[in-house]
C-alpha cells in the first residue's frame, strides 16, 4: 500500500517537492518481482492441478510487475489471457500497512 501511495505521490508535483517526487517516480519501473517457482505453486495451488493441466502454454516471464503482483501473458483453451500473480505475503503487507496508515492519521487527528 506504501508503495502504491508513493507511485501516485510521483505524478502529483504539484503537492510534494520535484526532488522528492522524482525519486519515488522509480517504484513506477523498479517494482519487485518473485521468482517462477513461487508463480507455478500458486498457480497450481488456485487451480488444484499442474500448470501444464491448466494452460495451453505459460512463459517462464512477466510481462508487467507491479507493486502488488506480476501480470502474465499465457494461452488458456486456445484465447490469449492475463494471468495476475500476486507476489508473496502481499496481503499481509497491505493488511498491516493499512493498519499503520490507520494509527497515524488517528494520531494526527
């Protein structure tokens, strides 16, 4: 959640310092990315069945990574699809980022 706040916080100069808002405009293009080991167990934990069950083909690369998941293009029962894959413990992160977003602004209230 931090980082999708920083992301948006890059595009509004006209609220924050340029300096600062050039310096967080790289999470646009510096997001993480997880390994494809950790893509393939979700996925096949999702579909209760082997990748290779579920999709006519599934590349080993991302074409996008955001700051919430990775996004990937594969062929499901021959249509081209987008596969989102979200990167590992990203639901707790956001759960306690929510939380800490939550003190400060009842501390600052």
């Amino acid at each position: 959640a931090w980082i999708k706040w920083a992301q948006w916080a890059s595009t509004r100069p006209d609220m924050f310092p340029e300096q600062l808002c050039a310096q967080l405009a790289r999470l646009q293009t510096e997001a993480p990315v997880h390994s494809f080991g950790f893509t393939k167990r979700a996925i096949e934990e999702a579909f209760c069945a082997p990748m290779e069950a579920t999709f006519d083909a599934f590349p080993n690369k991302p074409i996008a990574s955001g700051s919430i998941a990775q996004v990937y293009k594969a062929r499901y029962q021959d249509q081209t699809v987008a596969v989102k894959v979200r990167h590992p413990g990203v639901a707790e992160q956001i759960s306690i980022d929510f939380r800490l977003m939550r003190a400060v602004a009842n501390w600052t209230d």
